[in-house]
C-alpha cells in the first residue's frame, strides 16, 4: 500500500485587469490533499479567499457572493483543475517512457 502524501498547500495572489475600473487584486489559500483510490488517486481541491479588492461584481453583494460561489467559481475552477490534472497525467507518462 502506498504512504498518503502530505496536502499540498500553496497561498497565491491574482490580479484582474479591468477595462473601465481599477484593476481587481486577491489572495487565495490553496490546498490539495491526495490519496490513493484504486489504481490511481483521488485528489481533493480546496481554495479559500483570504482578500479581494475591487472583485467582479458577482462577488461584491452577499446575495450574488452566494450564488456566484456555489455556481460560476465552482464551474470556474473545476475547468482549471481538470487542465491541472491532465497535464500531470501526460508528465506522469513521459518520466515512464523514458
């Protein structure tokens, strides 16, 4: 059986660049936590904002900070993460075939 490996954690700050306002700044706190499952592993994300100035307007209102975390971030990240994994998978197979 193989050892579970500690989560990963990385803290990282993004900016938005606006076209008629300044420019959106936040900080998130990331973290995967991985785990093995059957042939392969199960890999939870999780991501929490630590700050954001001047965020879209999906994010500014309690209401529409609700909505739009449950639906679009989801969405959102879900489309990147996928990206995520199928690059490490295709790293994956490189390092075996050489």
């Amino acid at each position: 059986m193989r050892p579970t490996p500690a989560p990963r954690l990385a803290a990282t700050s993004r900016r938005i660049p606006w076209a008629k306002r300044a420019a959106g700044e936040g900080t998130f706190f990331n973290r995967f936590d991985i785990a093995p499952a059957g042939g392969g592993s199960k890999v939870t994300y999780t991501s929490r904002q630590l700050g954001f100035r001047n965020p879209p307007w999906g994010l500014r209102y309690a209401l529409m900070r609700s909505v739009t975390a449950r639906v679009w971030i989801s969405i959102w990240y879900r489309r990147g993460f996928r990206k995520m994994l199928a690059m490490a998978e295709q790293r994956t197979r490189q390092r075996a075939s050489v």
